[in-house]
C-alpha cells in the first residue's frame, strides 16, 4: 500500500510539473516572449533594464534637486548645489535616452528581436 501511494503521488507530481511547464511555455507564446533567448536577446535584455535602473536613478536625482532647491530659502550654496543636481541629471537623462536610442538603432539594424522592446 505504501509503495503504490508513493508511486501516486511521484506520478501526480510528475503530471502537475508537466502541467505547469506547459502553462508557462503557453503563457509564453500568447506574450510574444521567446522560451529560447539568444545570446544578443540576453545582451539586449541586461542593457535595456540596466538603462531603465540608471534612468530611475537620475530621476530620483532630479527629484531631489528640486526639493533641494524649493527648500534652499535663498541660501546661494544650496541653490548652486541642487542647480547642480538638476543639471547633471538632466544631461544624465539625455545620455540614457541616446544610448537607448543607438541600441534600438543598432539591434534594429541587425534585425535582431529585444524581449523587451517598446
């Protein structure tokens, strides 16, 4: 009796993972996502999420010189530094967006797919 439960519930998980292994893969498939990623999909995916980090981090940055800024009451050294703030985050922003702009370029030129495209 034991060895036939054992073999059950062996066959009963082997069919659930087989189950979910193919759920995932039609998951996959009505999303347009490759289950097979090249090697230059990969690249494109870690550049694309690394430029999306970097972009978040500079708008943070933007944020805060604002803030900086509206909190300076007229302290010329504060106002300077949040102006820095502001400045560096926005040529930061600028160069995020051309380099995503010259990997789109790039990769579109190679006709190779980017899991993550817009």
């Amino acid at each position: 009796m034991r060895q036939y439960l054992q073999e059950l519930f062996i066959k009963s998980a082997n069919a659930a993972d087989g189950l979910v292994e193919s759920g995932l893969k039609n998951s996959a498939k009505t999303a347009r996502l490759s289950t097979k990623a090249s090697l230059p999909q990969i690249i494109g995916n870690i550049l694309n999420y690394l430029l999306g980090f970097v972009g978040v981090i500079l708008l943070i940055m933007l944020i805060y010189g604002g803030i900086l800024w509206m909190t300076a009451g007229g302290n010329e050294e504060n106002t300077k530094k949040a102006k820095g703030y502001i400045v560096n985050s926005i040529i930061g922003l600028i160069v995020v967006l051309a380099s995503y702009a010259i990997l789109r370029y790039v990769y579109d030129a190679l006709d190779i797919y980017i899991l993550n495209s817009l």
